[in-house]
C-alpha cells in the first residue's frame, strides 16, 4: 500500500517546473504546483488504487497536483458530506474544483443536492463546483432522467448574471453539457440560453452566445 510519501515522489518524479508558468497563463493557481499532467497523474493514480485514507492525506498537503491525484484514488462509498464541504472549501484553482467534481464528488449520491446548496454560496469556487456538478453528472450519470437536470434551469438562469470568470464560464458548461445528452435536451437548454440572451447582464449575454453557438453546431 502506498505512503504519502511514496506517491509525492512519483509526482515529483513527472513534475516539469517550466510548465507551472504556462498554467498559471490558464488560470491554474501556481502555489505549490509541481507542474504534472493530467494523463501523469492518472497513471500514478492506477498504479496506486483506491485508497479512502491516503486520499485524506494527499488533500492535506496542498499540492494541486496531490488534491487532484486524491480524487482519483478515494473510494466514493466512503464519500461523506463532512469531507465534499472541507475539500469544496479548499477550492483555490478550477482544475482542482473541475477535477474533483469529475472524479469523485459527481459519483456520490450527495452531488445532486450539492448543486441546490453550493449554487446559493458567495465563495467563487463553490459556487463554481455547483455549475461544475452539473456538467459532470450530465456527462457521467447515463441512468439520470431528463427531468433531472431540467430541474437545474432555475439554478442555471440564476447563476448567469454572475460575473466571476471562473463561475460565467462553469454556467456555460453546466447548461451545454446538458444540452449534449440528447435532443430533447438539446431544445431545452438552447430554450434556455435564448432566454438567458434576454437578460440584462453582460455575463448572461456572453453565456448565451456560448451555449447556442455550441449546441446549434452540434
């Protein structure tokens, strides 16, 4: 079984110090970062397999690269609520949010109200994961009915006027990747785009021309 230590070597082992400048040009906050890939981190992550307290542990480093690589490795049947709130608090960068939201926080059962409750939050990068869990459960959950995510529109209107980049461009995602699960889907959420073009805020306009002109191509 690994150690924390183990799996920080192997991540120092892949870091590339030079590309640390490079994503903090996309947003990635640098502090601490090694500078490892996604692709890296999902190969250490197989080698090491799933693993609910190394997870804990990785978190508590503060390594980006070790926040998202704990993702991978916890067992979401150990997911508690206790645990989505400390890490959603932790949230400083929107790879790590995405990330965490991709791998873990979608496969529980929790994510689902966690969208209600995190969409209501000032903080940016919680109200971020709450557009983010929208966009992973619509691209992830295949069982989950239309209406499911019809039901986020209302959450998806409110949250448009916002215009904290890091929350403009999670709304934006949240309501294509709905509209990519099906055609019906697909007329609603353009439905829902239009009607977003329609109000007065620059943010909304720009999350409008975003999602139609996605969805329309598609």
């Amino acid at each position: 079984m690994a150690s924390v230590q183990d799996v920080l070597a192997m991540l120092r082992e892949r870091a590339q110090p030079g590309a640390v400048e490079g994503m903090a040009r996309f947003g990635m906050t640098p502090d601490a970062r090694l500078g490892v890939s996604v692709p890296d981190m999902r190969r250490i992550a197989k080698s090491v397999g799933r693993d609910h307290d190394l997870a804990l542990a990785l978190w508590e480093t503060g390594i980006p690269e070790a926040r998202i690589l704990a993702s991978m490795v916890d067992n979401p049947a150990q997911l508690t609520e206790a645990q989505m709130e400390r890490w959603v608090a932790d949230f400083n960068s929107w790879d790590v949010c995405d990330q965490v939201c991709m791998n873990l926080f979608d496969r529980s059962p929790l994510a689902w109200r966690k969208v209600s409750e995190w969409a209501q939050r000032e903080e940016e990068f919680v109200r971020r994961a709450a557009y983010s869990l929208i966009a992973c459960l619509a691209w992830h959950d295949k069982a989950a009915p239309d209406e499911a995510f019809t039901a986020f529109f209302p959450i998806i209107k409110a949250g448009a006027a916002d215009g904290r980049n890091y929350v403009k461009k999670a709304v934006s995602w949240a309501l294509r990747q709905v509209g990519k699960r099906n055609a019906n889907l697909r007329r609603a959420a353009l439905e829902v785009a239009r009607e977003i073009g329609q109000m007065d805020s620059k943010p909304a306009r720009w999350i409008a021309s975003d999602v139609i002109r996605e969805l329309e191509k598609a």
